[in-house]
C-alpha cells in the first residue's frame, strides 16, 4: 500500500503581496504526476489546506478541481483531509456529502454523541486497497481545548485523545497510521516565523509519546520543514510545499511517500523543488552602499512569474522615506521580485526602545507579557493562573 503524506499547502497565500496561484498550481501538477507514476493508493492531506479559514473563490476552485482530477485520474485514489489551525473545520467539512462519492474524507470538526461523548468512531477512518480494509487512519484534525478529552492541560488532552482513539481501533492486526495538525515536542520551528509560533511557551507542545509505538506511522502538519520527530523515524512532519516566510528559505520542500507492506514501513522523502526561489541580500545586513553593490550582482533579464523573492536587509542610520524608491530604481531590469526590505538600527541606537515592525513580530507575545508585568510590579513574576489564562487567549486568537 503506498500512501503520500502532504501538508500546509496554505491555498491562497499571498507572499508580501504577489499572489502564488502560479506556485500552488505547479505543486498541484506534480503532486498528481506523483500520484499517477507510483500509482498511489491514499493521498493523507494534513491540515492547513488554505491559509485562510475564509478561502477567496478561487483558491477554493483550485482545490475542488486538484481533488476532482486526481481522483478522476486514478479510480481507485482514496484521499483522506483534516482541518488545520488556519483553515475553518466546518467549512472545510461542508463538502462532504459530494468529496464521500469521491473517496474522501474530510475531518475538520470533532463532533459529540447525544450523550457527549467524543464520536471517536468518526475520527477513524478504514484505507482500503483492492476494496478490502488495509489498514485505519485516525483522522484527528486540529484540536481546540474543548475537542479533548477531560485533562488537565492543553496537551495531556491532546495525548488522551489518541490513546482513546487508539483503543477503539477493534482491528489492531492491520496498520494504524495517525494524522495530527500540532507542535511536537523535539521539533524545529523555523527561525523568528509567527505562522507557525501560535503555540506559547512550550507548554501547549503535544509529547510524541502521544503516538503509541504501535502506530505505524504518524502524519504530522503545522510545522513547514520536513523532519522527523525527537527522532522518531515514523514520526514526521512533511513540511509545506512552498516556503512560507523567508525564515524558511533553507527547508527542503516535499512531500513523504510511504510504502506499507505488512508489518513493514518504507519512508522516504520525495523532494520538490518550488518553481519560484526566496533570496536574501546581502548575507548580512548592511549600510546601502553594500546593498546596492550586491543588487548590482543580481542577474538581469525580465521580471516573470518564475523571479525570485527577494528581501534586502540595509542598516540605517536615520529614518530614509525615500529608501524604497531608490531600492526599486536599482532594481529595474533586474529578474527579481523586491518583497520586503529590513531596515535595521546600528545597536547603539536599537538598545532604545525604538523597534521596527518587522522586529515587534519576532517577539513572543507571552515574553512581552511577563516582562511587562515584571516592570510594572517591580521585578515580581506573573502569576502560573494568569500566565495560563494568557496564553489560553493569545493561542486562541494566533489560531
Ligand atoms: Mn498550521
């Protein structure tokens, strides 16, 4: 049975104002080209399928039709989706009657038995290979607190909710393979990147214990680089197709194919390059004589969809409102699409209380929190209830 495990696709991004329907289209393209070769068996679509929860039209467009060609193209294609922290789960679901004739199944929303219990039953899902149940999935889309089981915090919830989950599999002699949209504990954030630090503190971090040693493989979403899970071979995150941020300029894009046979699991990365690059200049940041002698290097040729991104980190002296015009009059003719420019204060003058925006975004919330509370109240630390209840909020609204 070959599986491919995908995530964090974020349909309908814009990065720093270019649209990137042409880049999403062309890792559609390869995906089902993918799909098509290796004749695979059950596409796992974890999580942050848009990157808004109120997708434009025509994102949502080029969604239905990737999932109507490659299920058109390969008959027996089953495709399994769950809702990430970005996209709305009941919107996401709210196809279902039409994606079931289709094969697939959407899991955003955890839903209750008249009882109140966690319909468990929902969430697992049986993969089928020749029209014969091959092996379960445990469908678990992005979790709020409410959605787990009783617990005392966030994440023990979170490991409960897959214990039960695990249990009621009746039919344990075939491969259990779990989809999860959360931070691991063991894994690597990119560098400074807010979309996906909606996770504070360390204390809502979901322990890979969580996943039982006898679950085949976990597939995991949120985190944009690939990688594996405090070690864990068959615990892994696929990483986004397209960079996010420049924060994540140096990950290797992909997605996982997985090949089950039996109590064997063969899992490899499949590398995709995305068509368009992210380039900063220059290495590091520097005074504007440097910049434009490193814009000087850039290739010339005509600016296309294919350009690449490109920042430019100047350290100034004092604010300069003409900095951009003269940033993009040496620009011209050079292949390159200009997404943002960091303007960076010598030390001396950044040790003031002057920051810049781009620099307020690299600053955790909750750090700002308690060493506000620290010089209001001299010195004193804020208190684990309220430390608590804060970050309850801010996870709710980075989400
Ligand atoms: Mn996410």
């Amino acid at each position: 049975m070959k599986l491919i495990h995908t995530a964090d696709w974020h349909l309908g991004q814009t990065f720093h104002e270019y649209d990137r329907k042409a880049e999403h289209l062309h890792f559609l393209t390869e995906l089902k080209t993918l799909i098509r070769q290796l004749s695979v068996d059950v596409l796992l679509i974890v999580g942050d399928v848009f990157d808004s929860p109120n997708p434009s039209a025509e994102s949502q467009q080029m969604f239905y039709k990737f999932l109507r060609d490659v299920t058109a193209e390969n008959s027996a294609l089953q495709i399994v989706i769950i809702a990430g922290n970005h996209d709305s789960a009941a919107r996401l679901e709210a196809p279902n009657p039409l994606l079931e004739a289709m094969n697939i199944t959407v899991r955003g929303v955890v839903k209750r038995t008249p009882q109140g219990d966690i319909d468990y039953s929902r969430l697992i899902v049986p993969l089928m290979e020749n029209g014969k149940i091959a092996a379960w999935c445990l469908a678990v889309p992005y979790l709020r607190q409410g959605d787990c089981p009783e617990a005392e915090t966030y994440s023990q919830g979170v490991g409960r909710m897959y214990e039960r989950l695990y249990e009621q599999v009746s039919d344990k002699t075939k491969p259990i393979i779990a989809l999860g949209h959360l931070q691991a504990t063991g894994s690597e954030i990119s560098e400074n990147d807010r979309s996906e630090r909606t996770i504070i503190g360390g204390l809502e971090c979901i322990s890979p214990d969580s996943f039982s040693p006898e679950i085949a493989y976990t597939a995991l979403g949120h985190l944009h680089r690939a990688q594996r899970v405090s070690g864990r071979e068959n615990v892994r995150y696929s990483g986004s197709p397209l960079p996010m941020s420049f924060a994540e300029k140096n990950n290797k894009q992909g997605v996982i194919l997985l090949e089950i046979n039996g109590k064997e699991t063969k899992i490899e990365h499949l590398g995709m390059d995305p068509p368009v690059k992210l380039m900063s200049i220059p290495r590091e940041p520097s005074p504007l004589a440097d910049v434009f002698e490193a814009i000087n290097q850039l290739p010339d040729g005509e600016i296309n969809a294919k350009s690449p991104y490109l920042e430019i980190k100047v350290l100034v002296t004092e604010p300069d409102p003409s900095l951009r015009f003269h940033l993009e009059e040496a620009l011209k003719n050079k292949s390159v699409r200009l997404a943002r420019i960091i303007r960076i204060l010598p030390k001396k003058v950044s040790d003031s209380n002057t920051i810049t925006y781009e620099e307020l975004q690299t600053i955790n919330p909750m750090d700002m929190a308690t060493d506000i509370f620290r010089r209001r109240f001299g010195g004193e630390e804020m208190p684990d209830a309220m430390k608590k209840l804060l970050q309850t909020v801010i996870h709710e609204v980075e989400t």
